[in-house]
C-alpha cells in the first residue's frame, strides 16, 4: 500500500524555486532516506510533507488521503528534529506524551504509550528526568520517543544525529534500524550524510537543486548512477573522474583514452549514441584502482604518489599523474585517489603502476547527465 504520494511537488520562495517538480510514491514500511548536499531543498520537502513550509503547487498524500491543505497536527505525521525541541520544565514522560495529551487523550492511553515507547527505546529508567539532565543521544532517544508515542502512519526525520558525536552517531543510525524493523513503520529521513543514506535506507532519494536525481536501493544507486551527480555523491572517498576520447567503438564496447591513461574497453549500454571523437567523462572509485606490484601490460596510468593516509585497515594514496588530471579530485590538486584495502609499504613520493578493471569503470555523456554504460551487477564480477 501506498503510505505516501508526492505529486508534482513545487516549491518557490519569491524568485528563487527551491522545489522543482519531486513526484515520489513511499510503500508502507519503507525507510526512505532523503540525501543531498546543503541547499538542495531536503529540509524544504520535509517540512512541506509535515505542514511546517506551505508548498506552490502540487498534492501530499498520506494513505490515500490529501493532505497538502492540512494542518501539521491532522496529517498524521510525526516529526522528529536535529535540534531535539524537548520542553525543559518537563520530565522525559511528559515530554514523550505531550502530542497525546494536546490530542486529549485519556490517560491510561498516555502512559501505556509512554512505557511502550519508552521500553522500545530503552530509557525507561530515564522518564523522571528532566531533558537537561539527560546526555544527546538520551535527548534525541526522547524525541523519537514522543514520535512513536503517536503512532503516526509516517515518521519524518530531519538530520536526527547531526549533533551527536561520530561514536554515537554510528550507533544510532544502528538503534534507528533496529527501530524501524520494530515499528514496520513508514519513515522518512533527510541527511546530507551518505553513509546514513548508505546505512539506513530501503531506498535513497538523491536531490539536487530542488529536484531529484535517482531513486533506489543504496546499493543499486552505488552500482548503477545514473549519472555524474549520484556517482560523485554517493561514496567516500569519491569517485575519480577523467575527460577522456572516445578512440574506437565496436562489440558493444567504446574503448577510451586520455593522455597519461592507457585505453580501457568499456561496455556501453544499449543504443547509447557514442561515435570515436565524442568526449566523455569516465568514473573510476577509488576502490576499484588496483595497485600493481610491478609495470605491466594491465597498468593503466603511471603516477607518483603526492600523500599516503594509513588507516589502519585501508589505505588511501592521493597519485599523481600528469598529463592525466582527475576533473574535480577529491583532494582538490588533480590527484587521483585510490584506496587499498591493506596497510602498503607506498610512501609519499614513491613511483606506482594502477590498473583499472573495466568492468567496474563508467562513462558519463559529455554534459553527465546520464550514463552510456551498461548496467552493472550489484556484485562486482
Ligand atoms: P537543505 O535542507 O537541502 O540544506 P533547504 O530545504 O533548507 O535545503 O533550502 C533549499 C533552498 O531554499 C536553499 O537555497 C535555501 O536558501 C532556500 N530557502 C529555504 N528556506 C527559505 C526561506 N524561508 N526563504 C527563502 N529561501 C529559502
């Protein structure tokens, strides 16, 4: 069943249109995670979704109902925000059944539903307290608690763990998944964070200027971008990009070079329109960049390494390539990045060979709208 339906969702602050068309349709009990970079209109969309932000044009359904001309409190939506937005002269219980008590709710149904709440989270011990005496993750635990306490038929996060600390973040995003499978509730989460889209989502809705880019499973969106936009966000270290030219195109295959890279045959998709001569961007993540022990006919680029970073179960080299550029490098130089995952004795300034599976590299039309590779297997082969 659809739990909710955006149609045509448009959005404008006098001149400026924050929101360009979003058409979504959200199944009960998915966990939909809402990424993109600061300003791409995230926030507007949830807000617009909860009743907080009036929307242009547009519908919002929630069950089948539309809601777009609601008030927040008859949508039944609850939201949980970055800034925790507790009552301080309240106890955690009160806090929690504060929405039910507004909604007149008799109160043996209260506090049922505060316990419950309070026991699916854990913090039944805390309910006397005030909010100040409670830590962050404590805090934003009572927040989610006053959602569920609700029983809303969609959970809306906004950035939920944002001022959490990264030990406590990483748990949380943990807690939150055990949670949603608990509930089988219908959630609704933004973050520009990609690993919690990464981590958390049944599917990520990826935005960018107030429109989206791809929708799909987090793997499938790692695996398959559909264009420049999703490849470079969703991964880190980021993808490397190269302008490369087109140099033959036969069996399905474009083969494509740059200076400073050795051809590489990568297999297209279907009737896309690629002639030798074309430019193209070709994507490589870091992961996918093998280091070879010694020159070789699979060695595709010749480089020096500029940094090595040893992370103790990976390690990442910064290479340089000249001629070769990586357009838009991760560490802002034209190096490109390579992660191994081993400790390697490389050091800065050492000589090293690269080679690229082709298989796992794509291709991006000249203006990276969309890719001309041929999709790939979730699995790497
Ligand atoms: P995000 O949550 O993705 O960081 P927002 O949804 O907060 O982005 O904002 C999207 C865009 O709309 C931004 O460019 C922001 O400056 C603009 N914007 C947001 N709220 C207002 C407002 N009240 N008035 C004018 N512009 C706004």
């Amino acid at each position: 069943m659809t739990s909710l339906e955006l149609r045509q969702i448009h959005k404008s602050y006098g001149a400026y249109h924050a929101l360009r068309g979003i058409d979504l349709a959200v199944e009960q009990g998915e966990f939909i995670v809402m990424v993109g970079p600061s300003g791409c209109g995230k926030s507007t969309l949830l807000k617009a979704i909860a009743g907080l932000e009036s929307i242009s044009s547009g519908q919002i359904l929630i069950k089948g109902r539309d809601v777009s001309g609601q008030e927040p409190g008859d949508r039944g939506i609850a939201m949980v925000f970055q800034s925790y937005a507790l009552y301080p002269h309240m106890t955690v219980a009160e806090n929690m059944g504060f929405g039910l008590r507004m909604a007149k709710r008799p109160k043996a149904e209260i506090d049922a539903a505060v316990a419950r709440a309070a026991k699916i989270l854990r913090i039944t011990d805390q309910l006397d307290k005030r909010p100040k005496q409670l830590s962050g993750g404590q805090r934003q635990r009572v927040a989610i608690g006053r959602a569920i306490t609700r029983s809303p038929d969609v959970f809306l996060f906004d950035e939920p763990l944002s001022n959490l600390d990264a030990a406590l973040r990483t748990q949380m995003r943990v807690e939150l998944s055990g949670l949603h499978a608990e509930l089988g509730a219908t959630m609704v989460y933004v973050t520009h964070d990609q690993i919690e889209a990464m981590t958390m989502a049944s599917r990520i809705v990826v935005l960018n200027r107030g429109a989206i880019e791809q929708v799909g499973s987090p793997l499938e969106l790692y695996r398959n971008p559909d264009n420049l936009f999703v490849a470079g966000f969703l991964g880190a270290p980021r993808m490397n990009f190269f302008d490369v030219t087109v140099e033959a195109v036969s069996g399905g295959e474009a083969r494509v070079a740059a200076p400073g890279l050795a051809p590489l045959a990568v297999r297209l998709a279907e009737g896309a329109a690629v002639a030798p001569g074309d430019r193209l961007t070709l994507g490589v993540r870091p992961e996918n960049i093998a280091l070879l022990s010694s020159p070789g006919e699979d060695a595709a680029i010749d480089g020096r390494v500029r940094l090595v970073e040893h992370l103790g179960r990976e390690t990442i080299l910064y290479v340089d390539a000249a001629p070769l550029q990586c357009v838009g490098s991760e560490s802002g130089t034209g190096s490109l990045t390579v992660q191994i995952g081993q400790v390697t004795p490389v050091e800065a300034g050492g000589r090293v060979f690269l080679s690229i599976d082709p298989r796992d590299a794509y291709l991006f039309a000249g203006d990276g709208r969309q890719t001309v590779t041929a999709r790939k297997p979730i699995l790497s082969p």
